[in-house]
C-alpha cells in the first residue's frame, strides 16, 4: 500500500524517528518538516529526505495529514502543550511505548486526532532501508483516525500492528524491555563468566550466534517456551549443580541471576517428558527452590504449557 498522499512533519531525528521517516518516505509519503530542539538539529534528515528543518518550537504542521513525534517518553507531555499553542496536522502519534495516546491530549483541542506507533523494535542505529520494518510489531492506540493511520503505515511497511490500550501499556512495555534489554543482559552475564573462566576472547561472539539461533527458533513455534533447550530444560541435575557450584565460588554476585533463570525455565517448560527429565527437573525444583527467596522450591505441578 503505497503512501504517496501521506504529507508528514516528523519531532525528533533520532535513531527512532529517523527510521520512520525514512520507512515513510521510501513508501512515497512526502516529509515536509524535521523539528528538533534546535533548528540544527534537524539540517541532516532534512537534507537527506527533501524536508525543512526547523526548531520545534516553531513548528506549525497544518494542513498535512501526520505529525509524528519520536522523542523521549518524559518529553512528549511538555512537547504536547508546546505545539498545542500552533495549529497542526489532522493526527499526531508518538512512537513511545510506555504511555497511550492520553499524553497528546493538549493536541485534540486544536481538532488534532491523536494516537501511538510504537515500533516493538531496537534501534542501537536508524535503519538504513524499509526491508529493517518487515515483521515488526506495531502498538497502536488513540482515536479510531489515529489507530487507522496507524494500520495503514504497518500495512505499508510489511508490518503487524494491533492496538495496546493506555492500561495495558506498562505490562506490555515492561515485557518489550525483557525481550529486549533483558536478553541483552543475559548476554553481558554470559560474557562476564567467560571472562572469569580465562575463556577465548572471541567465545562472546559465538554466545551472541547462539543466541541469535535461539531466538530464530523461538519466532518459530506457537510460545517460545517450546523453543528452550539446555540442561536444565533437560532436567541433567548434576550437571547443572556442579555449573552453579563452580559459578557461586568464582562470581558469586551473579549466582542468584543464574539460579533465577533457572528456576523459571524449569517453570516454563512443558510437562511433558521422558521419566529420567522430569525426575531430574524435580531434583533441580528443590535444590534451587531452597536457595530461593521464598526458601522453598516450586510445586511439582507448575510446568507451564500457557508463557
């Protein structure tokens, strides 16, 4: 679905909005301005995409059909009742995760539809191409205009979308940050044991590649629980006692990460296995059950089939 009668102002040429902006006008949508703090700031997509640059300040973006706002969640409150005070375009979505489209509210009053396009995507660097959209996620909400925008940008953009309700945001961006920021952790965890262990330098990258695979295979199946492999899924207990014994002598302060991730993964897998796994799964429930918090390890019935 071509965009080629979308007019666009775009709020903050950062790694976000740089992205959208470039996904929008490969689809034939026409950028008129790139607002910043500073009218400077906004000179290299400006340049690069055929628009204007200006300080958002003064951005006025009536008449065209989107404004579209990524800067920083704790912005776009103030942000909101700045452009407020000049006409803008018929709809505005901000790209933050965390917060609905009740945050663009000074917007209405001037007649502005409001709404969210929140990409469930990192962006360690703005996509160089459209083909970086294929397959993302999309949180839409707000107004039943903005939510339709919203779908027609996914829709142009070989993207999914589905609407994620103000209250829902919270849950729903705590779990975005875990499957990001959280897998990014794990690795770090990774990294730091083989460094403790003298191990090869480029071992880390290996770890990233296996990773990566893993996580392949988890988009793969119906719930990414029947993705998880490993001795602990495997219910292999000495293995996996003598691995957290050496690991609680040489990093102590990262065995009680381990031994959550643990306790979880035995959570989350299925119930279902050969005699010898779930014996040793029990085996691990109660020695890791009992280092716990709770102090006590978790009921043999709650293998999870519903992550």
């Amino acid at each position: 679905m071509p965009l080629s009668d979308l007019r666009v102002a775009l709020v903050g040429p950062g790694r976000v909005g740089t992205s959208l902006a470039r996904w929008a006008t490969a689809r034939g949508a026409t950028l008129t301005w790139v607002a910043a703090s500073r009218a400077s700031g906004a000179d290299s997509l400006a340049r690069e995409l055929g628009a204007q640059p200006c300080a958002a300040s003064d951005l006025s973006s009536e008449g065209l059909d989107l404004l579209l706002l990524a800067v920083p969640e704790p912005a776009l409150e103030p942000l909101a009742r700045s452009l407020a005070l000049r006409p803008q375009a018929d709809c505005a979505l901000h790209t933050a995760g965390g917060s609905g489209a009740e945050v663009l509210e000074p917007l209405r009053a001037g007649g502005t539809r409001v709404g969210t396009l929140h990409p469930l995507k990192a962006f360690p660097r703005a996509a160089a191409g459209l083909a970086e959209a294929d397959g993302i996620f999309l949180a839409l909400d707000g107004d039943p205009e903005a939510i339709e925008l919203g779908r027609r940008l996914a829709s142009a953009w070989a993207a999914r979308s589905g609407v994620v309700p103000a209250p829902k945001r919270p849950l729903y961006h705590l779990a975005a940050s875990l499957a990001a920021g959280g897998v990014t952790t794990l690795l770090a965890v990774a990294a730091a044991i083989a460094r403790a262990a003298d191990l090869p330098a480029e071992v880390v990258g290996g770890y990233v590649e296996l990773a990566r695979g893993a996580v392949e295979a988890a988009g793969r199946v119906s719930t990414p629980a029947e993705a998880i492999t490993g001795p602990v899924s495997r219910g292999e207990a000495e293995t996996v006692e003598a691995q957290l014994g050496i690991l609680r002598e040489v990093l102590p302060e990262l065995a009680a990460t381990v031994e959550a991730v643990a306790l979880e993964t035995l959570r989350q897998v299925r119930a279902s296995a050969p005699a010898s796994q779930v014996e040793g799964r029990e085996r691990l429930r109660r020695s890791l059950g009992s280092r716990s918090p709770r102090g006590r390890a978790e009921p043999s019935g709650s293998d999870s089939r519903n992550s």
